[in-house]
C-alpha cells in the first residue's frame, strides 16, 4: 500500500497513466482503423486500375501482333505486294499496273486498320523503288512519321524497331514495330495520344506514359518531366497520388493512372465517420488532461521558470520554496537551490579563469605587430637606392602580405596553409634584411593544408631562431614543416642549426608551464604559444623544444587532427 502510494505522489506515473488509460487507446484505435481502411481501399483501388492498364496493354499487343502476321502474309502470297516487290517498271504497262497495286495495298491496309482500333497508323516500305505505303493519318503528322520510321530504317537497317520501341515525332511519341522479309519492310505504329483516348479515365484522375527511366512522353493533364513508374503513393507537384501501374509486354511502354488521394478519402463515408467520432472522443478527453497537467506539471514547471527568470535577472540570493508538488519536482527544487548555493562559489574560480583567458588573448595579440620589427623592416626600405626599385617593389609586396595577415589573424584557428604560407613570406622579409645569413624551407604535404592550427603559432619560434641562431660568416639552415603521426594527430616542427637552446633557457620553461607566471627572463613569445595551445585544446596539445644532438635547436608542437569541414559541422550542430 505504502509503494502503491510512493508510485500516485509522482506528478510524472500521473501523468503517463492517464494518457495510456484515455487518449492512447483512442489514438491507437484511430490509427489502426483509419490506416488500415485506407490501405486496404488503396489496394483494391490499385489493383483494379492496373488490371484495366494492362488489359489495354495486352490489347495494343496483340493489335500489333495481329497486323504484323496480316503484314507478313501479305508478303508472301499476295499478288499486288509480290508485283511492287519483285517486278521492275519496263513499261508503261507495267506502270499502270504498279500503281493499281499501290492502289490495292492501300485499301487491303486500310481495312485492316479500320478493324484494329488501337492501330494508328500500318505501313509497307519497297527500298528499291523508294516506295511508302501507308494508311493512317495523311496530315503532317502522319508525314513525320513515315520520315522518321525511315530514318531509322536507313540507320540501323530497323533492328533496332524488331519487337517495338518508343520514337520521339515533333512533340508526340509512338510505338512503332517493324519488320522485314526479303528486302520488304512492314510494320504499324500506335500514337500515344490515340490510345490514351481509348482507355476510360473517371474526372479527376490522369493517365500518362512513361518510358523505362520514368520520362513522361504523354499525360492527360501536365506533370513534372520525370515520374517514377511504381505503384504506391507519390507526391506530384505537392500533391499525393495513388499510382497504379502497369508495363507493356516488351517492357518498352509503362502505363500510369494517378488517382488523388483526396478521392480516395471520398470513397470512404463509413471510415471518415468513424474517424470523426474518435476524434470527438479524443477533443472531449483532452480538457481532462490539460487540468491534470496544469495542476501536476505546468504549475511546478512555471514556478521554476520564474525562479530562473529571477535568477537571470541578477538576484542569486533567491530559492524555491519547497512544498509537496510530487516526488520529481521536489528533488528538482531542491537541487535548483543547492546548484545556486554552488553558482556562490564557483562564480569567483570561473571569473579568475576568464581573467587567464583573457591575459592570454591579450598577449598573443600585443605580439601580433612588433614596432622593432616594422622599423627595421621600413629602414631598409629607406635604404635603398633608385636603381633598387625591383627590391623595393618586392619588400612592399610581402610587408603587405605580412600585416594582412595578422591583423586579421583575431581568430583561433585559420588553416595550416594560409599559416605556412605566411611563414614564407615571413621568411621573405627576413632574407632580404639579414642577405646571405640563412637558408629557410617551409615544408608540408599538400593534403594537410585545410587543417587548423592557432594562428602566428610558428612565427615566434621562427623568428627566435632567427634572432639567436644566426652565426657570423655561416650560413644557418631553419626548417619549418608539418605531417600527421601514427597516431592520427598533427606534429609542427621548427629546427634550426644554430648553437642551440641552452640548459638554463630549458629549465626556465619548464619552471613556466609548472607556475603558469609570467617570467621577464623567458621570451613572451614561448610563453604565449605554450598557453594558447593549452587554452585552446584544453590540455590535449603539447608545445617542445629542445636541444639537437647535431647541433640546433628542435621546436615539436603536437596537436589534434582538426579539418575545416569538421569545424564547421560542429559548428553547425551547435547552432542546431
């Protein structure tokens, strides 16, 4: 009794209870019902609309099979086709007698087409006389398909029309079957268009063919260029369509009926009342459930969401008064309050953290424009004489390059190319201020250059090397490059073959990175890359340097494998 209780105090098991004992079953019943009334409509429908399709299918088949055995008959025992196939025109006589075949074809063709319906159009085609004979249409149309029959006649010797196929004629399309014996071609051909007309379609509903890829070569009314020959639901210019389909016995031709959804739902009086009644149910059980929830969820909830609002509004003094609104919500209050207790104390260690944040940032963007580095860069200009103005040309050029870059460099991260060629152009500059001192290369495989590292990263330590490894009359070798470890991870190197870093600088960095102080014996530089790599990956990358046994000194920064696009989908789910 005690549990059954326990369970009843909770504003959520209230909840769920009462929507599993009205509304889900209602909803459930709905559903069931209405679909299965709908699906089961839909079956019926389809499948009746696809017997009719196919029917007429079979019947344009057997249409063309029947005309092309009366073809092939024609070609083996009648006289008047035996004259035009085998007798040469010698005479007048025989001339005359010629055309009284053609005469007689043509009537012998006309009957038959009159007695297939489906027929548009037969024909009878003499190469060796150039002679056409056809019944059917003898306006443009008929003259456009008769040429292009032909053309295809002439192309591929008609193998291509043997069993039927789909010809393109003006802005309308035909079937057309041919056949061949003894140097004589014969065949018939269907218009779409024709024989839509004579399949019945109730108001409402469209009728269309498509070839094999779904192209639409005849609709009843307009449709899209391209619509998928498959039974079932489609959506059509916004619309939903039952579609019923059926193929051609070739598998050239596809016949569709699209049926509206909406004259579905029509045909269902019985199971739209039925729908409407539970509907009515569900409306009159929801009012029950709304002061259910207003009285166990809403109101705890908004009570809480004043509390935030309160607390948003500056006033963290502020609690929720604890009283018996249900097992949940009570530990909710009471874990709000205790958070706020927290917010106390935790808001001063995160403020001294921004303050870090803050002094890292500060300092990496103080050492972005070294005075020292643009007057002595500005002097050397100065420097040079009129006949020098290519070198000069050249100087502006990179300084250009140089203080677009990082000025604009406010960002954490830009990619390992636009740093690296900002590196060459560093080094630029420097060879034409320091001529004949060292010899720089800036290395990476191509592959890598979308991944992002923090920007002017490898400046400070290429520049360090510059300052103290250069050696009076030796020409010092600094090398910058960058690859993907084993390890999936991104490794920076800088190296130089000046005397190298001494034990002393060595240690005091390692005095840094215990204390985190700042040191005026150590560069600002070193110190700054060591805490923005920290910063910005949270611990996850490392910043080296050491001493060289052949001589030099060695800068190794290992840091995550991050792509642009990768960036960018997470930033994309963030704002998601």
């Amino acid at each position: 009794m005690q549990k059954l209780k326990r369970f009843f105090s909770s504003s959520l098991n209230r909840v769920i209870l009462l929507i599993f004992a009205v509304l889900i079953p209602l909803n459930l019943l709905t559903l069931v019902l209405g679909r299965r009334v709908i699906e089961e409509s839909e079956k019926q429908i389809g499948l009746e609309l696809q017997h009719t399709l196919t029917l007429y299918l079979n019947l344009a088949d057997e249409a063309t099979r029947r005309v092309d055995t009366y073809l092939a008959l024609l070609s083996i025992d009648d006289p008047d086709f035996l004259r035009l196939r085998d007798k040469e025109i010698d005479s007048e006589e025989e001339r005359y007698r010629q055309v009284q075949a053609v005469v007689a074809l043509q009537t012998k063709l006309k009957d038959k087409k009159e007695d297939e319906f489906l027929i548009s159009g037969i024909f009878a085609f003499f190469p060796k006389k150039e002679l056409f004979v056809q019944q059917g249409s003898y306006s443009s149309r008929g003259v456009q398909v008769r040429d292009q029959i032909l053309e295809e006649i002439k192309e591929d010797s008609g193998a291509s029309l043997r069993g039927g196929r789909l010809l393109s004629v003006g802005d309308r399309t035909v079937l057309a079957t041919v056949s061949e014996h003894r140097d004589v071609w014969y065949g018939s051909w269907i218009e779409l268009s024709d024989f839509a007309r004579q399949i019945p379609l109730e108001e409402g509903r469209i009728l269309a063919f498509t070839d094999r890829e779904g192209r639409v070569l005849y609709a009843s009314r307009e449709l899209p260029e391209q619509v998928e020959p498959r039974a079932g639901r489609q959506k059509i210019g916004g619309q939903s369509y039952l579609i019923s389909a059926a193929a051609s016995p070739s598998g050239e031709l596809y016949a569709l009926e699209l049926v509206p959804a909406r004259q579905i739902s029509g045909a269902l009086p019985f199971a739209i009342r039925l729908l409407q009644i539970l509907s009515v149910a569900a409306v009159i059980a929801l009012p029950i459930l709304l002061l259910a929830m207003q009285h166990w969820v809403v109101s705890p909830v908004a009570q809480l969401n004043r509390a935030i609002e309160t607390v948003e509004g500056g006033d963290l003094d502020y609690r929720i008064p604890e009283r018996e609104q249900g097992t949940e919500f009570n530990r909710i209050n009471r874990s709000f309050n205790h958070m706020m207790d927290q917010v106390e104390e935790l808001k001063i260690s995160v403020y001294e953290e921004q303050l870090q944040a803050q002094k890292i940032k500060m300092g990496f963007l103080a050492q972005q424009i070294k005075p020292h580095f643009i007057l002595n860069t500005l002097n050397i200009l100065y420097s040079y004489e009129r006949e020098e103005f290519p070198l000069i040309q050249k100087m502006i050029l990179y300084l250009s390059r140089y203080f677009r870059y990082v000025v604009n460099a406010h960002q954490d991260f830009v990619t390992l190319g636009q740093e690296m060629e900002h590196l060459r152009n560093y080094f630029a500059i420097q060879k034409l201020r320091f001529v004949q001192t060292f010899e720089a290369a800036v290395d990476y495989d191509e592959e890598l250059y979308d991944c992002l590292v923090p920007p002017l990263l490898l400046q400070s330590f290429a520049e360090n090397a510059i300052k103290h490894a250069l050696i009076p009359d030796t020409i010092v070798q600094i090398r910058v490059s960058a690859e993907k470890t084993e390890a999936g991870r991104l490794l920076l190197r800088v190296t130089d073959t000046g005397p190298g870093i001494t034990d002393e600088v060595l240690e005091r960095i390692e005095q840094f990175r215990k204390e985190h102080r700042f040191r005026s014996d150590l560069g600002v530089g070193i110190q700054n890359a060591i805490d923005r790599v920290e910063l910005l990956y949270s611990g996850a990358g490392s910043v080296e340097l050491s001493r060289r046994p052949e001589g030099g000194t060695a800068v190794e920064i290992e840091l995550p494998f991050l792509k642009m696009h990768s960036r960018l989908a997470d930033a994309d789910e963030e704002t998601a």
